[in-house]
C-alpha cells in the first residue's frame, strides 16, 4: 500500500531503529525498537516477570 512504498522510499534517510508502537511480529524487530536498552530490559523482564505474563505489548521476552 501507500504506506510501504512512503516508508521504503525514506528509508535512506532513516538513522536505523524503529518506533515502538509500529513494531510487527517480525523476529528481531524488538531489538530494533529498544536498540541498546534491550539487554538491560530483557535482564529485567527477566527478574520482575519470568512467566512473562505482561506480554500482551511490544513484548521483550525474559532473558
């Protein structure tokens, strides 16, 4: 649809990374969204909610 082709021609003008709340399913999107945070929030996830149980958001799975 439109939106693809607005966001595939200004991507070369992107500096990497991807906004949050339009995060897909696609593997390894979260990493994008929460670039070098990741880690650190997975480690937390980890710690404070190993069931995963608050999944149901732009989910970072327990480390």
């Amino acid at each position: 649809a439109w939106v693809c082709e607005a966001s595939d021609s200004l991507a070369s003008h992107a500096e990497g990374g991807t906004y949050v709340n339009f995060v897909s399913e696609a593997a390894g999107r979260e990493r994008d969204a929460y670039g070098a945070n990741y880690d650190r929030l997975a480690a937390l996830k980890r710690r404070y909610d190993p069931t995963n149980f608050f999944r149901l958001n732009q989910n970072v799975r327990p480390a």
